[in-house]
C-alpha cells in the first residue's frame, strides 16, 4: 500500500481535504484535464502529490476570477506569467463591467422616455445641411447594409479610417429582403478612387433637409426598433414626414465596425427621418 511519507503521494480523497476542496470537484478538474494524477493504480484510484496542492488551489482562485478552462489549461500549459495572466483578466472584466454600465443606463433612459413620450426614445429636431457622397445602389435585406458598406469600401484605394458611412432608403415601403438602398460615405478631398471604379460608384449631393434625429450609441441591431419608435413618436407628437424629398430614412454610421470599431457598446449610429 502506498503511503504519503514514503512516495508523497495522496488518495483523491486526501488531496481534496488538504486542499480544502472535495473529492468531486478534484475529479471533475481531472477529467478536463486541469489536473493530471500523479499515479492511477490497477484498479483506477487516482493519486496526487502534496505540490500539486498548490496547482488546484490555483485553478480554483483562477476559476473564481471568472477564467474559462481554456484560459486555465493554456496558463498551466505555457506555464505563463501570473501577473500578466491577471492584467489581462483584468482588463477583460473591466471592459464586461463597462458594457453592463451601458445596459443599466440604457435601461435607464428607456424608462424615463417611456415615461415621459411613451416611446423608447427622445429624439431631436435638427437640420441636416447639405453634404456629398459616393454612393452604389443595393436592392437586398437589411440585414446585409453593413456587407454592402465594405463592398463600397472596397472600390478605393484611399479611404480615412474616420469615414462616416450611411444608407439612405428611398421608399416609403419596407421590403425586408429586398429593400431598395443608397450606400455612400460622404466625400471627402483625400478620398482615391481606384482604377476603374469610377464606372461603379457614383456621386450626388444631398441637399439640406430638416430633419428627426436620434444618435444611438451601442449595437446596430436595435436601428430598426428605434426607427419604430421614431415614427411612434411622430404619430404622438403629430409631426408630419415630408414626402416632397426622395428620402424616406437616412442612417450614419460613425465609429462602427467599418472604422475598425468592433465593440457594440461603442458604435455610433445616427438616424434621420425628413419632417416638414
């Protein structure tokens, strides 16, 4: 029989008690390969040594700093760094808190326009004064406006990463899957170009309209409840859409993923509705 003082070797259930842990969560980090037995003898018991006392007590500090097994097995595995390990785990927990700020604040501002408008938002009279794009033209879903963005994108050799991009929805009626759509992003003097593309985008100036404008900041996927609740909120206040310009939406995209921009918390969308 093996004994701790001859060969240090401990039962699973001894280890668990040193470590101040128990014998199924010193199994369940086996079996997932976190914690690898020292000696498993002819009838399947596992043995561990005393070092390894400090390896589990490890895995559970780390397990409760919220860290993935992954993480975990990639730490024990490179042997790595653990004060660069906690940085970066420090780091990440501080942008997750940093996002569920956000969504407690925009469940904050959404109870207080709720209470105030009876709609989700707030938007904003503003004039939007006249401005140049290039432009393609799009018939397709929605949910593909930010593929046709980097296809225009893609037709320059030159392009700052600071472009504010946008689609523009001519129609007054909405057709999910194949709506009719003016991607662009407005011109600027150092935008190139490249060879043969002038054939595919094209240019037009948009003239200045007054507009009903709300700047969202966070994920794209809301844009079309709020455009609902933009035209609620026009019912509600009896503002009329003015019909006399061939726009019906016009959204912005600033700071999103077409400027190398891939947190949602972060994104800034601006959305424009022509009223009279």
């Amino acid at each position: 029989m093996l004994t701790i003082k001859q060969e240090k070797l401990l039962t699973s259930g001894v280890f668990a008690r040193v470590a101040q842990s128990t014998k199924r969560t010193v199994h369940w980090y086996t079996s997932h390969g976190l914690l690898k037995p020292k000696k498993i003898n002819s009838k399947g018991y596992r043995f561990y040594s005393i070092e390894q006392i400090i390896d589990l007590q490890v895995i559970m500090l780390l397990r409760q700093l919220n860290f993935s097994l992954p993480e975990i097995k990639k730490f024990l595995r490179k042997n790595a760094s653990t004060y660069q390990l906690f940085i970066q785990k420090k780091k990440e927990l501080l942008g997750e808190a940093k996002g569920l700020q956000k969504k407690i604040q925009d469940i904050s501002d959404f109870y207080t326009n709720l209470a105030t408008n009876g709609v989700l938002v707030k938007p904003i009279l503003k004039t939007i004064s006249s401005f140049q794009t290039y432009f393609i033209d799009k018939i397709g879903p929605y949910s593909k406006i930010y593929d046709y963005c980097f296809e225009l994108k893609s037709y320059f050799s030159f392009i700052p990463k600071n472009a504010t991009y946008f689609v523009l929805f001519p129609d007054r009626e909405y057709s999910p899957k194949k709506d009719r759509l003016r991607i662009g992003v407005l011109k600027t003097s150092d935008m190139k170009l490249k060879v043969g593309s002038e054939a595919i985008v094209q240019k037009e100036t948009i003239p200045t309209f007054k507009s009903l404008n709300y700047r969202h900041v966070g994920t794209p996927i809301l844009i079309s409840l709020i455009i609902m609740q933009m035209h609620e909120y026009m019912r509600k206040k009896h503002i009329k859409q003015n019909l006399n310009i061939p726009i019906n939406e016009l959204e912005f995209y600033t700071n999103s993923a077409l400027n190398g921009n891939n947190d949602d918390n972060t994104m800034i969308s601006e959305i424009n509705i022509p009223v009279l």
